[in-house]
C-alpha cells in the first residue's frame, strides 16, 4: 500500500503540487502554519488544478493542518515547498516528528539546502536515518488564483535534482518515477547548487537598479537590462564556473545556458538577456526588500561563497555583491555560511564526500 505524501507549505507551488499528486492518484497531506489557509482547504476538501498541466481537475487532500506532526505522521515523501529563507526553521519544526527511512526533498533547494538542512537536524539532535534532497527548481511555473484554485503556466519537462549524499540518486528517482519524472536525479547537490541561475541573474542587477527602485519609476527587469550590467554578471559567472571546475563539474556558461533554455541570441549577457523573448513584460521591483536580495543573496550568493572558501576558490566579485547588499539591507539573514553548513574546517575533499557518497 502506497503510503500518504506530506507537503510542508501551502503558497502556490505547495499547492499545486497537492493537487497534481492527488491526481496522479496519490493520497496528500498538506502543512502550513496560516490557519486561515488549511481551514479553507479542508472546507473545500483539495485543490483545483488548472492550465498548462499535464492533470488538470480537482486534487483531494486527506489533510490539511497546521499540526506539522499530523501531517508528517506515516509518510515516506516529504515535499518542502518553501522559499529558502524558511528552510532552517522548518528544519528545525520537523526534527522532533522525523522517522527513519522518509525522504525529505527541498523544492527548490536554492543552493546548498540540504546540506543546511542536515545540520539544522543535527543541531536539534535529530537522529532520525532520513534522506535529504534538492531541485533546481520547481516543476510548475503557477498562481494561485485563490485558496483551493491554482492556474499553471507552464510545466518543466525536466531539471536538476540531487539526494545528499548523491549516491542514493538511483534509489529516490525510483521512487519519484510514477509521479514525478521530472525530477532528474543526475548529479550532486553541488551541481545543483550551481546550476541556481537566480544566484548570477537577481542580486547584483537589482542593486544597480538602485535609483530606479527608489525612486519607484516603473521598468522592466530585463529590457531595460544594461551593457554594465552585463558585465558584472559575466564576471560573476566566470566564478562560479571556477567553482564548478575546483569540484571537478563540467557546467554551461550563463549565456550557453539562456541559449539553451529560452528563445534568444547574442555573444555576451547584454544581449542575450535583452533579446530574451519570455523576458518581456517583467516589471522591476518598487523596494529593495525584495526576494532577488533577501533571499537570492543569504541562500544563493553566500552559499557559493562558502563553496568557494572550502575549496579555496576566491570569488572577489561574489564577495562584492554580498558586502554591497548587507550594508544596503543590515537586517538581512546570515544565510549559508560556513558555521550554519557545519563546514567549517571541511576540506574540499570531506566536502566532496559528503555530497556524492555520505
């Protein structure tokens, strides 16, 4: 008998996975710490799907609860579907009530989640023999049209994810294969990590996009995107595929990626992301106290910060953002540092084992 999946965050994509499990005939429950929210959804019983998914329909939920217990009690999938500024203090909720042998994936991880996750759990003297995992990303591309009703606007065919330690890929994909396939459970959580394009693409822009923001002058993000700006972004590229070398990972260049990914052309970042057709119409923030710094920066940027310390890669340009960034926003999280990954005097080589065999 197939045992109930638990997902931890009711947004838009917690959501829209509960309806897409539960119509691929899975039983759900469903966690978040918003009693308005878990009401509605037992009044209503699921959510209804709808859009450009491959089930559309109505997605019965078994339960929806703000008891974390409750709803992790006798699952072995357990989806985190949360931005990352959250992932620490859910770590921390469910360490009392994790039991062996559950797998519990971050959706997206950002960069590094898992391995955060795993010394949060240790922290909390979690003993618990569970499996932690990341994606990339997140599978639908989705609003919520209200509580209960989701629209999705696109479906991923497939992209990155890892199990920490990597050598229980084999092991998660199977058990992701009748419901999600589009998890690609190839390559480590350092891969995955780096493959967080968000990490080049939001930060650095956003605080050269200063003035504007202040000001609260309406642009697009992308189409007003400038040469500079461009600039930076290859630079800051340039570090992480140093990174990605230092680890023995072969990964794209950002523009190779856009090409690959989207509908555009150019020979440097300027043009590519100003001929980025999906791009258009993407207004620019009102307040830097936005996710492209508040959580881009702590969860992404330090992240590979930290990657770079341990492998002893220097990311001058990484650092710059970052520094820039908190004397911008002081209050801004600590985020993936070497103390808050448990990685503090790990060599590059314990890391690398850490990550691919445990």
């Amino acid at each position: 008998m197939q045992k109930p999946i638990a997902i931890i965050g009711a947004g838009n994509g917690g959501q829209a996975f509960a309806g897409y499990l539960s119509l691929h005939g899975r039983e759900v429950k469903i966690f978040d710490v918003v009693q308005a929210t878990v009401d509605r959804l037992t009044e209503l019983g699921g959510v209804t799907l709808s859009g450009n998914s491959d089930v559309t329909g109505f997605g019965k939920i078994q339960l929806a609860s703000t008891d974390i217990g409750a709803v992790m009690e006798g699952c072995e999938i357990i989806l985190v579907v949360l931005p990352s500024i959250y992932h620490k203090d859910m770590a921390k909720k469910m360490a009392p009530y994790l039991k062996d042998g559950q797998i519990v994936v971050l959706n997206p991880n950002a960069s590094l989640g898992p391995v955060e996750f795993k010394n949060t759990l240790k922290e909390c003297g979690c003993t618990a023999d569970v499996i932690l995992a990341g994606t990339s990303t997140l599978l639908f591309a989705c609003r919520a049209v209200e509580i209960g009703k989701v629209e999705v606007a696109g479906q991923k065919a497939s992209f990155a994810a890892a199990a920490y330690p990597a050598k229980y890929n084999t092991y998660v994909a199977e058990k992701f294969a009748d419901i999600i396939p589009q998890f690609a459970f190839e390559d480590d959580i350092l891969r995955v990590s780096l493959d967080n394009l968000n990490a080049m693409m939001h930060p650095a822009p956003t605080i050269l996009y200063t003035a504007k923001i202040e000001h609260e002058e309406d642009f697009e993000y992308y189409l007003d995107f400038t040469p500079g700006q461009g600039a930076l972004v290859e630079a800051l590229d340039k570090e992480r595929m140093a990174l990605a070398e230092a680890y023995g990972l072969k990964i794209r260049t950002l523009i190779d990626e856009y090409k690959n990914v989207y509908v555009t052309k150019g020979d440097n970042m300027y043009e590519v992301i100003t001929n980025c057709e999906g791009y258009h119409g993407i207004k620019g923030q009102k307040t830097l106290r936005t996710r492209y710094l508040l959580e881009d920066i702590p969860y992404s940027l330090v992240a590979l910060q930290s990657m770079g310390k341990v492998a002893g890669v220097p990311t001058p340009c990484i650092d710059a953002v970052v520094t820039i960034a908190r004397s911008m926003i002081p209050d801004m999280d600590e985020g993936r540092t070497l103390k808050n990954l448990g990685l503090e005097g790990v060599s590059k080589e314990e890391f690398e084992c850490m990550c691919r065999e445990g």
